[in-house]
C-alpha cells in the first residue's frame, strides 16, 4: 500500500510510510480500505446521511487480534481514529475525517447458552441479529426499538427501549466485556476484574476502549407480547397526553407506551384521508401474560375516541421492527432530547405547538417511556446516571434535502430550548448529536468526575475521542 496523509489526533495532517502501512496490513486478517478501493464509499456511509466524512483508513476487521493491530498503528503514529459498530448514532461519530475508522460490522457472532441464559455477542451485531438468536430460546435481551441499530453504540450509552421497564437497560444486563484500551492490550472488564473500567463502559460510551465482546445476562419471554398502536387525531392531543400521563402512574413494569406525534404516515391501517395529517400515537408493549395485558392495557386504550386501534398479540421480533420502515438509512437527521421526570401540563402545551410548526413530513417527536426496573438502579452504581427520569423526550427531525436543513435543525433546537425549565437536566448521551459536546459533563452530573478520572487512568492522551468526550482528568484541571 502506498504512503498515506492521514489525520493527526490534533486535527493536523502526517505521511504515514508504506513501510509502516504495510507493515500493518501483513497482519490483519480483515480488509484495508482506503478511497482508492470500489467499495469505499459505501463503507464510509452511516446512517445519518448529514455525516460525509472521507476517513484516510478504514480498517475492517475480523476479530480481536485486527482491532488490537488498529488501536495500536494509531496509537503509535498519533492519528485519528474512530470506532464503527452498527453506525447508527445521531452525531456521526463513528466516521472520522481523515484518520482511521476501525470497522466492526463484520464481526456479528451472537452465541446463546441456553442452560446458563447468557450471550456472548460481537459489537457489529444489530439488535435483529440478537433477537433472532436469543428468541429462539424463549430469551430476550432489553434493547432499543429500531432492528437496525448496532448493539455495541447502544450498550455502551445505555439502552432503552420496550423491556427497559421489566429488565432494565441494555447495559443493566451486561456481565463483562473483552475491551481493548488505549494501549493496545486486550483486557477482560466485569464487576471483578477491572471493576472500575467495566463502570466507566456502562453508560460511558466509547470513551474507554474498543469492546470486541460483550457478555449479557438473558431474561425469559414469551414470544407474543401484546403490541401495537392506538392513532388519535391531533385535535384530541391534550386530552390525550393528559390522560396518558394519569394512566401510567399505576403502570406494572411490563407495560411500556411511548408517544409519537408526527404526521401520518401511510399506513395501511390509517383512512386514506388522515394520510399527511398530524396524528398523536400511543405505542404500546406488555411483555407479559396476553390476558393480563389486555386489562393492563385497557386505560391506554380507552382514551378519547381513537382513528384506529391495532393493538394485539404479535411476535416480539415483528414489534421490534415495527418502527423501522420510518427510520431507514439515506435521510438527513438531527436530534435534540430532554429527561423529564413528569409531563406537566406547561410541557405538554409546549410540545403540541411545536408540532403545529412540523417542518417536514418525517419530522416527528418521540415520547419514551421508561423508570420500572431501569429506575431503580441507584445512580452511582454504572456511569449511566438519570435513572430517575420517567419520560424521555427525543425531538426527531429528519428530511431528504440539504436546503431544508436550516429549517428543521432550527425547529428541533428551539423545542429543546422551549423544554429546558421542563426538564430534569441530564440527557441521554445516545441522542446527543455532534454539536452538543459542551453539554458531556451535565449529562453525566455526579458521576462525571470520576468518569474523568478513569478516562486518565485508561486513555491519558484521548485516543478514544470521537464520542461524546469525556477528557482526562488532567486536560479537565487544566481547561
């Protein structure tokens, strides 16, 4: 391979010789990539189409030993670099411009243990491919709520989703991890070896290294759940919100429902005519006994007097995909979220008239039920800290054209504004996107300190940056 000008980790530019380039492709098993390659730019594409970055590198590995290889060419010619699973995240962060972008997707090995419900699962895995391999054992993993996200990026920020309520949060469930540090070494991480790292990795993000396995616990579930969707007419959204709000104080921890106020997709269960109108949506999930279900769901479902109800029985692997003709790859999306602890009545108000002022027919606004058994994991127990939220707000604008980008980034960042004095503060690291970096330390509150000074211990010179950036402790004092 011949000499390549890369990025340096202070944004400025080197000539790596081929000598060392090919001394690191004779190595590695997987694939060396650069834009002079066919497949280049489909391997540099993510899912928000917003990021077009042009990495210098793109080392696609195949196992452990490649991503040791990756950490360490980096590490020693001072580069770049940027850790790729499932490139699903909002900020774009797994494409770098310029250094070296260590690819995982390739590696997605999910192995169940039947006896010992546990699961050992690769980080370029998606959640379709957990589900498929755990479900076939009547066990389930709580993740998210889109197949395609990558389990890796949604781990290592948390996890939530239509389970969180009964089993807590991905990272909740995680056992150990085999994480590759700063320093290029391959190191096993769990609440006895390497405790203090393997806290840091719960909720952390991708600050701490580049995790090649991930162990989880397993949780029984029936393979139906009772899912679906009960549509409102916007006209009808106060009453419903409000009403939505009371019925979920009594909620059991099986029954999750979020809200989605957008306008109407086509679906083929919504009247022709409420097509492109604006709608308010109660997505519901009850992990439990059908019969149960349908009483626990029945004050939800009561409400107001709804344009369609198609609630019912349906393999969970079906509801976990439900979303997913909405939030395909190809479209320009921002995000902005706000934790609340209740929905007041103020919140509520701000809400509906942001979804009067929709600047575009995908834009929509997501309401995520969570608390359950996420909220009462005590704070200081895992990096992941707001634990005492019950609804998390996540302002969803998504468009096809760049002409619309003003519009739409400015209606998402005014919401989040206008919600500000409603929140509780902390955010969800998941849902930030790449402008928010000034707002790390508040996301993690109490527990960034020591967050910080992990990150000295394990990555003193911040290799591991391109995430949400939690600096060393040292660069912190001296800021």
């Amino acid at each position: 391979m011949d000499n390549l000008n890369l990025t340096t980790l202070q944004r400025g530019q080197t000539m790596v010789n081929d000598v060392a380039i090919d001394a690191f492709a004779a190595g590695f098993r997987g694939s060396l990539l650069t834009s002079k390659d066919m497949n280049y730019n489909e391997a540099r594409a993510i899912w928000n189409a917003m990021i077009d970055r042009r990495p210098g590198l793109i080392a696609r590995c195949a196992g452990a030993a490649d991503v040791v290889r990756a950490v360490r060419f980096a590490r020693d010619n001072n580069l770049l670099l940027s850790v790729r699973g499932g490139g699903h995240g909002i900020a774009g962060n797994a494409v770098c411009e310029g250094g070296v972008v260590i690819d995982l997707s390739a590696m997605k090995s999910v192995r169940v243990d039947p006896q010992t419900r546990r699961a050992r699962i690769e980080p370029g895995a998606t959640l379709a491919d957990v589900d498929q391999e755990t479900l076939a054992f009547g066990l389930v993993l709580p993740t998210g709520i889109n197949s395609t996200t990558g389990i890796a990026g949604l781990t290592l920020g948390g996890g939530f989703g239509w389970l969180t309520r009964k089993f807590g949060l991905t990272l909740d469930n995680l056992l150990s991890v085999d994480v590759v540090t700063a320093d290029g070494e391959l190191v096993k991480a769990s609440e006895t070896e390497m405790p203090d790292l393997f806290w840091a990795l719960r909720g952390g993000g991708g600050n701490f290294g580049v995790v090649t396995s991930f162990e989880f616990q397993l949780n029984p579930l029936n393979t139906e759940v009772l899912a679906g969707l009960v549509v409102h007419p916007f006209a009808d959204a106060e009453k419903v919100l409000r009403e939505y709000r009371q019925a979920l104080d009594a909620a059991p921890d099986e029954l999750t429902c979020w809200v989605v106020m957008r306008q109407a997709p086509p679906l083929p269960f919504l009247p022709a005519e409420w097509h492109g109108k604006e709608i308010v949506v109660l997505a519901m999930c009850y992990c439990g006994d059908i019969a149960a279900g349908e009483k626990a769901t029945a004050r939800l479902r009561a409400i107001g007097n709804p344009i369609a109800d198609v609630v019912g029985p349906v393999p969970f692997t079906g509801w976990q995909q439900a979303f997913d003709p909405l939030l395909t790859p190809g479209a320009r999306n921002y995000w902005k979220s706000q934790d609340f602890a209740s929905l007041s009545d103020v919140a509520i108000e701000v809400l509906l008239n942001a979804v009067r002022r929709l600047p575009g027919p995908e834009c929509e606004i997501f309401i995520g039920h969570v608390g359950g058994a996420a909220g009462r994991v005590p704070t200081e127990a895992t990096a992941f800290p707001q634990r005492s939220s019950h609804f998390v707000m996540n302002v969803h604008a998504r468009w096809r054209e760049a002409g619309m980008d003003g519009s739409c980034i400015g209606w998402a960042r005014d919401l989040f504004e206008a919600t500000k004095p409603h929140s509780v503060g902390t955010a969800y690291i998941n849902f930030m996107p790449e402008d928010e970096g000034d707002r790390v330390e508040t996301a993690y509150g109490a527990n960034y300190a020591r967050l910080a000074e992990i990150k000295r211990r394990y990555d003193p010179n911040n290799l591991f940056r391109m995430n949400q950036n939690v600096k060393p402790m040292a660069a912190v004092r001296a800021a």
